[in-house]
C-alpha cells in the first residue's frame, strides 16, 4: 500500500476563532490522510510581521506519508481554506490555520509555489521551539545543522512564546 513513506514535520499555526479547536480540527483532517507520528506542545506566540493582531496558538508535528511535497501542500492548503482562510489572503494576516511544511525527509526543494525546508524557520521561535521539543537532533538539510543548534542561535528571540501543553 504506502511503501515509500517519509518523515514530514508540519507546522500548525492558528489565531482566529477557537484556537485550540482549530489546531485539534486541523491535526483530525491531518491524520485521516498519513500517520501522525508525535505532536508539540502547544505554544502561545506573539503575531511576526503584522504586530496588530491575536496572538497565536502554534505547534508542531511529525507524520510519516507517502504524498510528495506537492500533493501534501495541495492537502494543507485545502484543510486551511476548509477551516475558513481565504485563498490569496495578505501576507502575515489573522487566520483560523496556517499549515506549513517545515522539512520533508531530507530533500531540498525550491520552486515556485513550494520551499522546502521552509524558508524562514531558522527565524523563527514559535517552530523552533515546538520543533525542538519532538526533534531536536533532526538535521536541516539545507544548513546541516540541527533543530537544537538553529534553536540556540535565536536563543534570544524566545520572549513571547509561553508553553500551553497538548492539544
């Protein structure tokens, strides 16, 4: 059946509406499709870019599926618009889910429409953190280094990330 699976890590994101609702909701529509492996935490983070608005509920999540990096991108966008995000919504806007693909296996990936590893996650506390919690040895293919490693240099940046539990 699935023969070729490879290990994703998802990152969920939502702060509009029920939160924690939407991140259970969006993890149900999730594991009908692959294997839900382990989960984060919860974290609590103040909104990136737009500062004017909600703070956000954020987690992460390691899956095994055999979708390729197109299909399963094609998958997240459909739970987020299923769960109410507008299609062509503005950069860095309020949202019901935001569903990323932080690493696939170990492939490198860029094109148009999808970059894998994500683009910003060394950046970026609120993946960081939860990401280090389930993986911290997991090697970022583009810079070799690993989740603990990328974690310790935005080390400072952590402010305004507080630890919730599960989900």
């Amino acid at each position: 059946m699935m023969s070729n699976l490879v290990t994703v890590y998802l990152g969920f994101g939502s702060n509009v509406g029920k939160r924690m609702e939407n991140l259970e909701k969006a993890l149900g529509y999730i594991a009908q499709r692959m294997r839900v492996v382990t989960k984060s935490s919860v974290y609590e983070t103040e909104p990136v870019g737009n500062t004017n608005q909600p703070k956000f509920l954020n987690m992460v999540c390691e899956v095994r599926t055999a979708l390729t990096p197109e299909s399963l991108l094609v998958l997240a966008k459909g739970i987020e618009k299923k769960m109410g995000r507008m299609p062509n919504h503005p950069k860095d806007s309020p949202r019901t889910m935001d569903i990323d693909i932080l690493f696939y296996g170990d492939q490198v990936l860029s094109d148009p429409n999808l970059i894998i590893p994500h683009p910003r996650l060394s950046k970026r506390a609120f993946v960081l953190i939860p990401m280090n919690e389930i993986a911290p040895d997991f090697v970022d293919p583009s810079t070799g280094k690993t989740v603990a490693e990328l974690l310790r240099e935005i080390q400072a940046a952590k402010q305004g990330v507080l630890k919730l539990g599960g989900c």
